[in-house]
C-alpha cells in the first residue's frame, strides 16, 4: 500500500505556496518540481481536496501527501566495510570516512555509503527517500567526515525526519576556518538559497531562500586559523561552509567557498557528534566520533 505522510500548515506558513513549502519539509525530501507532479496526479490533498499546483496555503490546513510506490532497486551492493558505531533494528549510526559520497549521483555511481548500506543490511532499509537514498534520513558532504544516522525502517526514517524538522536533534561538527574570530563564540543567523549563477553552490541571500541558524566556539587559535566547534540548528545544504565564508572565515581547505589547503583534499569538517531520540524506546541516544587523522595532522602543521 501507498504510504502518506500528513502535516498541518502553521500561522507562519499561511499565503505561502503549498508545493513551496511541502519541499523544505525534510520528512518528504520531495522537490518542487516532483511536488507538483504528484498534486496534477491529485496525490496531494488539502482538507480532502485536490488543489491547483499553485495553490496558496492557508494556516490550519490539513495536507495528505500520498508517496509513490517504492520501485525496485536497481543498485547493486557493494561489500566495503563501513565504520559502524552503533546498530539495532530500527536504525544504524555510520562514522562515514572524508572522500565518500552518501547516495549515488552523476560522477558517482558506484563506491557510495548507499552501496556498502545494501550490503551490510539487504532489504532493510527505509524507502521513503527513493531507490537511490534507501535509508538516508540526512547527509553529509562527500569531503566532511563524521557521523550520520540511517533509517532501517519507514517508522523510525519519519521520526528522525521529524525531530530535525523540530530542531530537536543535535548535530555538532569540529572545523578550520581561515583567520581569527572577533568573539569567542556567537551566532550566525543567516537565510540560505541557491547561488544566482553558480546552481552548484548556495549563498546567503533573502530571495528563495531558508532560514540557517549555525552557533560557534573558539576551541583554539593558529597563527592562520581558527579551530571551531559548530552546532547546527537548522540543516540547510551546505550550512557550515555558507556561513563560515560569508563571514569571511572559509573552512580552511575548502575550494568551493575559499581555497584549497596543500595536504587535504576538500574542507576540514568533522561531523563529531550525533543525538537524538530513539524512535522506539524514546530514549535519548548520542554518540561522538573523535577527530580522524586528516583533521589531527592538519593541527599539527598549523601549530608548526
């Protein structure tokens, strides 16, 4: 059977577009331009009724979103080993290693985290994202290291869905960044959207943009660089290095927002540590990863 997924619009989301707003909901992770398809299909309903592709949502409206069925998956798993740091029936937690893509796309069809998930778990993954993301509840950058949860199940993918939704859930990452920092720690609260002409980037910008919440530390200062510990509250693409650059502090190593660093390949981010509830148990589980070897070696060179 079709699963549906439900939600109830808010008072801050009232006038918006509803296949707008239906894509920034991270339990769906469906775009707009899939949104609209499946609402000409009459498989989206507001308060039991077929609406319009531009449909303007009101606050209180109930929205059914009928999900494809799953097709068949037509990847093949591939046995590399994977750094599990914990695992049940409902979900797994994956210390992924710097250089490894998450979900297969162009230029990355095989050697994924999603390939080497089928092999270790088969069948038991979540289908919600589709049959190339089995699994995927959030990601992390192919050259950012660190720790990510997969779903075995639809029920445990939509209550971790949902508790990033809430921002409820705790992701805390380690980085570089160039220069010094005026404050010990802060805040930056910036919106984030696509990149106007580089569609492979994103920026800060107020036009079709999200709000992204990103608090820092000061751990240490180098002579160059700062070392940081960061916690997102909001997950927007690309958060960290967005923000860090538009600061004007650009993760060191990272040639997309600032400039490569001799030695490492991509940026220095570390995603070390992880919280969230249990979906069955309700219990609060969190786990940390300690910084890889890349990222020691790299201290080590700014502290000389």
């Amino acid at each position: 059977m079709p699963e549906t997924l439900s939600f109830c619009v808010p008072a801050e989301a009232d006038g918006e577009r509803l296949d707008k707003w239906l894509s920034g909901q991270e339990s769906l992770a469906m775009t707009r331009s899939a949104l609209q398809v499946r609402m000409e299909h009459g498989d989206v309903t507001v308060n039991g009724k077929k609406v319009p592709k531009n449909y303007r949502q009101k606050a209180g409206d109930q929205v059914l979103v009928q999900l494809p069925e799953p097709e068949p998956l037509e990847l093949q798993p591939e046995n590399i080993p994977l750094d599990i740091v914990y695992e049940d029936d409902d979900l797994l937690v994956v210390n992924k290693p710097k250089g490894m893509v998450v979900h297969p796309a162009p230029g990355h069809a095989t050697g994924t985290l999603v390939h080497a998930l089928l092999y270790h778990c088969g069948d038991r993954l979540s289908s919600i994202n589709g049959i190339i993301r089995p699994g995927i509840v959030h990601r992390i950058d192919r050259f950012t290291s660190g720790l990510l949860m997969v779903a075995k199940n639809d029920m445990a993918h939509q209550s971790l869905s949902a508790q990033i939704a809430a921002h409820s859930f705790t992701r805390e990452y380690q980085a570089v960044a160039m220069g010094h920092f005026r404050e010990a720690e802060g805040t930056i609260s910036a919106p984030i959207g696509r990149h106007p002409v580089d569609r492979k980037k994103m920026c800060v910008t107020e036009k079709n943009s999200k709000p992204a919440t990103t608090h820092y530390t000061v751990i240490a200062e180098y002579p160059r660089a700062t070392h940081l510990r960061l916690r997102l509250e909001t997950g927007r693409t690309h958060q960290i290095r967005v923000h860090l650059a538009y600061l004007g502090h650009p993760i060191l190593g990272d040639d997309v927002y600032g400039k490569a660093f001799p030695g490492i390949e991509g940026q220095c981010l570390h995603a070390a540590k992880i919280g969230f509830i249990h979906p069955s148990t309700g219990q609060y589980l969190e786990f940390e990863s300690p910084l890889p070897e890349y990222f020691e070696k790299v201290l080590r060179k700014l502290k000389s």
